[in-house]
C-alpha cells in the first residue's frame, strides 16, 4: 500500500470535491486505486473532499430555492 504526502492529500482532496460537484458518483475501483497508490490517508483526504462536495452542491441548491434567504 502506497503513502502520500500533504500536497498530494490536498490534490485529492479537490479532486473528491471536483468530482462530487461534478455530479460522479463514487467508482469503488478508483478508491482502490487511490489506497493502493496514495494509501488509507490518501483516501480519507479523497472521501473528505467529495463529501465537501456533496455540501457544497446542496447549499447551491437551498440557495437556488431561496436566494434571498428568507424563511417561509
């Protein structure tokens, strides 16, 4: 199983949130891929990031929906 450093951690960090805004969902082979080359902190940095994403598209929704963030 492979290491990575911090700027690659940082690298997949925003290529999991790339990607998660992006709409891909999640290819098990890519995360085993990422854990073979970059390892478990490889991954964790990866998954933290498409997570971050995920956030990141639903907050763009709420905000399309009340875009002058009134409540109801």
């Amino acid at each position: 199983m492979g290491h990575s450093s911090g700027q690659e951690n940082a690298n997949l960090y925003v290529r999991g949130v790339n990607e998660a805004r992006g709409g891909e969902l999640l290819d098990p082979t890519a995360l085993m891929e990422i854990l073979d080359v970059f390892g478990e902190d490889g991954v964790r940095s990866y998954l933290l990031g498409w997570l971050e994403g995920l956030a990141d598209v639903e907050e763009d929704e709420e905000s399309l929906e009340d875009p002058e963030g009134e409540d109801e």
